[in-house]
C-alpha cells in the first residue's frame, strides 16, 4: 500500500510543526559548515535568511553572545512560532524574528555585518531581489555566508524516476523533472555569478557531499523527511492518472537495486559560499 503517496503534512498546524521541530539530518550537515565558516569577531548585527523553527539561527545567537543582535527572517508563521518558544526556553534574549519574505527586509541600510542562510537562499522565489537586498543591508565588507544543496542531489533517486517515466510512455516528463531540479538547485557557476553581478566577491567555495542510506526503496519513499519535503513535488511531476502505476515501479526498482547493492544511497552534494560586500 502507497501510504507515502498520501502524506497529508500541514505545516500551518503548530502540533505538526513541532514535530518538525526534530533537526533534520538534512539540515545538520550544511548548517555545521555554515557555522564553522562565520567570522565571529565583531559582529553587532547578522541576520539568518531561511530561519524556520531556528536552525541555526539560535546556535548563531548563543554563539555570538549577548552584544550582538540577532535577526530571523522567515514567511513561515508556524514556524517563526515554534522558534519563539524556543528562544523562551532557551533564554535567548538577543533575536528578533521578522515574519516576511527576504525579498524585503525591514532594516536599514549598511546595518548587518553578517548574512546567514542554511540552504535557504536557493528557495526564495526571487533571488536577484533578496541578493540585492543583502547588499542594501550589509556594511562595507560584511559577510555574506550560505548553503545550497547543488543539482547533482539524490541523483540515484532521480535517474530511476526518469527510467520509470520513459518505460511508462511518460518520457515528456522527463523534461519536466529536469527543469524541476534547475529551479531548486541552480548550477554552482550560475550562483556565484549572479552574486559577482550583486558587487559580491567570494572568499571562498568549499565542495563538500553527505549520504543519506536506507534499507530499501520502500524505507526511502516512506521517511519523514522524504515525504514531507519531496513527495509532494515529485507526484506533481505525473499526471494524477499514472501516480500510483509510476510509483509502483520506482519503489520496485529502488528495491531490486537495494537487494543488488545491499541498501540505497542518495548522495547530496553541497557548496559552501563565503562572500563579502567589498
């Protein structure tokens, strides 16, 4: 039975995000590098793009200290909820939580020394916006330092998809897939050009890649985490009419892999950019 295709998530319902509340693994790896590579000298303002429920946006206050105000932006009420409670309980008193979207940023000009986002800036709808409005806030010098998930993610999983939709008449799809993968996770060379036309200029770029394993394609296409960021924009991507027969088959082809292979791997590579306002 396809429980998976019918996840049945509502992410505006504080019971469900506080379940969410759990770290993903999916954003521990990036939010570790994101927090190794942060100059924490002297910084009196930073602000984290992306904040949701407060990975790692409270790690970042707490590490900062009290001198530092603290700024989190999100469009996600729920969970900008849920990242106040924390604060509550974590006795976090230097953070102030926006509840809008990056493309306006209430602050003034020249103000931050520091912008965060933990594979988050790669999700915002209009990234050309939202980078110039990290240059309007960012003082002379101050440092820009994201995550991003690049296209080569789940490939594994992908490459099957595609198989399943071309030996199911779908092959139209496969176009479809492609240009979903783009949308989310643009090509390396594409961002950080698009950050050289903001008048950034990059420190660094480090390339770095985690696993995610499971037993079988079954345990993959019914995890949590799969179902609640995932599967509802890999069914978009087949007509409702074929959903079920598709992914039929990619669960039984993940599985035939998985007794070939003795489990699943779905690689997800990953850049670090650090980059400044000259």
């Amino acid at each position: 039975m396809q429980t998976y295709l019918d996840s049945g998530f509502d992410l505006s319902q504080p019971d469900q995000v506080a379940l969410f509340d759990e770290l993903p693994f999916w954003s521990a790896p990036f939010g570790i590098r994101l927090l190794e590579a942060i100059r924490f000298g002297k910084v009196d303002a930073a602000v984290d793009i992306g904040c949701g429920t407060g990975f790692p946006l409270t790690e970042l206050a707490m590490r900062l200290g009290t001198a530092s105000r603290v700024y989190g932006i999100d469009p996600w009420g729920a969970a900008l909820e849920r990242a106040e409670k924390k604060l509550a309980q974590y006795g976090i008193r230097n953070v102030t939580l926006i509840h809008g979207q990056a493309e306006q940023i209430p602050l003034e000009e020249e103000t931050v020394d520091l912008v965060t986002s933990n594979n988050g800036l790669n999700n915002v709808t209009d990234s050309d916006r939202v980078l110039a409005e990290i240059a309007r806030i960012l003082k002379p010098g101050g440092q820009l330092i994201q995550t991003l998930n690049l296209e080569g993610s789940m490939m594994e999983f992908y490459q099957v998809f595609e198989e399943v939709l071309i030996s199911s008449g779908l092959a139209g799809q496969v176009s479809a897939v492609r240009a979903h993968i783009l949308k989310k996770r643009k090509p390396l060379p594409e961002v950080l050009s698009q950050l050289r036309d903001h008048g950034f200029t990059e420190n660094s770029v480090r390339l770095d890649q985690f696993e995610y394993r499971f037993s079988d394609g079954t345990a993959l296409l019914n995890h949590y985490f799969i179902r609640l960021a995932f599967m509802e924009s890999w069914k978009d991507l087949v007509p409702v009419q074929n959903r079920t027969a598709v992914f039929r088959s990619v669960e039984t082809r993940l599985n035939d892999l998985a007794r070939q292979q003795g489990f699943i791997t779905l690689s997800i590579p990953f850049a670090l950019i650090d980059s400044r306002k000259p």
